[in-house]
C-alpha cells in the first residue's frame, strides 16, 4: 500500500522531465556587451559576471540542476524575464540615454539588496556581496547613469574608478 504513495509522485516527476524549457544561450557579440561599451574596471566587471550575467546576460551559466523539472522551469522563469529587463550583452544596441536609465536602475536594486535575487545568492557563494563589493558596484552604475554626466566610451573605464568607501 505505502508503495503507491511513493510511486504515483515519482511518476509524475519523471513524466514532467519531458517538457524542457528552452535553455539554450543566444549569440553573443562582444562588440555590443557591457564590458566592451561601458568598460568597467576589472574589478566591477568581475562582480557583474559572477552576480548578475547568469539572468541578465546572453552568457548563462547553466548548473546542473537547472536541467531537471520543476526546477528547470522556475530557473528560465528568471533567465527570460531578466534578460528582458535588462541584458549586458545587447547593452550596446540601447539609445545612450536607455542605457544609463538602465545603470541607473541597476544601481537601485543593487543598493536596495533587491538584486542579485537570493534564491540566487543561496547557490551561489560568489555573488554574496561584501559591502565593499556592492559600494563600489552601485557607485561605478551610478556613474554611467542618469543624473551624472554619462561618459562616452573609453572615458568610462577612467569614471570607474570613482572614491568609494573602500577600505
Ligand atoms: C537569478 C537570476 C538573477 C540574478 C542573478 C540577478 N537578477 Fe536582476 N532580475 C532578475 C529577474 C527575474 C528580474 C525581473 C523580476 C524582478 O524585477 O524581480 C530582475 C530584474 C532586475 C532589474 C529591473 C528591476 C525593476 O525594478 O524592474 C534590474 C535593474 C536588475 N535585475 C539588476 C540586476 C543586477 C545589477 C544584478 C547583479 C548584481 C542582478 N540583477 C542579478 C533575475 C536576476
């Protein structure tokens, strides 16, 4: 009798296995992404690509779970949606003002801790940001968003080094 109980869920879980999301990563063109656009410092871009590409990139990084349902759901659930809020691989197609409105948004959910999302900081021991890490993060966004005087290429690696509270 008991055995029912177990076997009707696992069933079901294999069953769902069938229906994959799409997982696959579009084109990248280096040309158009964050690092080559805005060039942050290494330091910023490094925080970038382990907090934040993973959603709001064309460079995913899928683990091994994210390939087995429900979880594989849930998981492009948060790709699609934060890509289309917000890709660095195509930041370089935006109108220049779009773009620092974008940086400008990223710097509020950062300082917030709204952003990188926690379901994500849980798996991901590397995106847990010191204070230092987010300072000097949402001070770099805010100096490529609106309100400052946007720097155009080139220039913005040098605005990167703005004072943080650095210790
Ligand atoms: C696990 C996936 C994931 C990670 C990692 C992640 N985000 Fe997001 N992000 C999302 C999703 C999903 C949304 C859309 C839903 C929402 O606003 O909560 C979003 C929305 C946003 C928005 C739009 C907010 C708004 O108010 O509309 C910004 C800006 C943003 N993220 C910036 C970042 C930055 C910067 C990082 C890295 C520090 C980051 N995100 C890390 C998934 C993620």
């Amino acid at each position: 009798m008991k055995k029912i109980f177990w076997l009707a869920p696992l069933g079901a879980l294999l069953a769902i296995q069938f229906i994959r999301p799409d997982m696959s990563n579009p084109p990248v063109d280096p040309a158009q992404d964050l690092a080559q656009v805005l060039q942050p410092p290494t330091e910023v871009q490094g925080i970038l690509k382990d907090a934040c590409y993973d959603c709001h990139s064309n460079e995913t990084k899928y683990p091994w779970y994210s390939q087995i349902a429900p979880v594989s759901w849930w998981l492009a659930g948060h790709i699609r949606e934060g890509r289309e809020k917000l890709n660095f691989s195509t930041i370089g197609a935006l109108p220049a003002g779009d773009r620092a409105e974008s940086m400008s948004e990223a710097a509020e959910a950062v300082q917030e801790g709204e952003m990188p999302l926690n379901s994500y900081t849980w798996t991901h021991a590397s995106a847990r940001l010191s204070d230092a890490q987010r300072n000097l993060l949402v001070n770099w966004l805010n100096a490529n968003g609106e309100g400052e005087a946007s720097p155009a290429n080139g220039e913005a690696a040098e605005s990167g080094h703005v004072h943080s509270e650095d210790d």
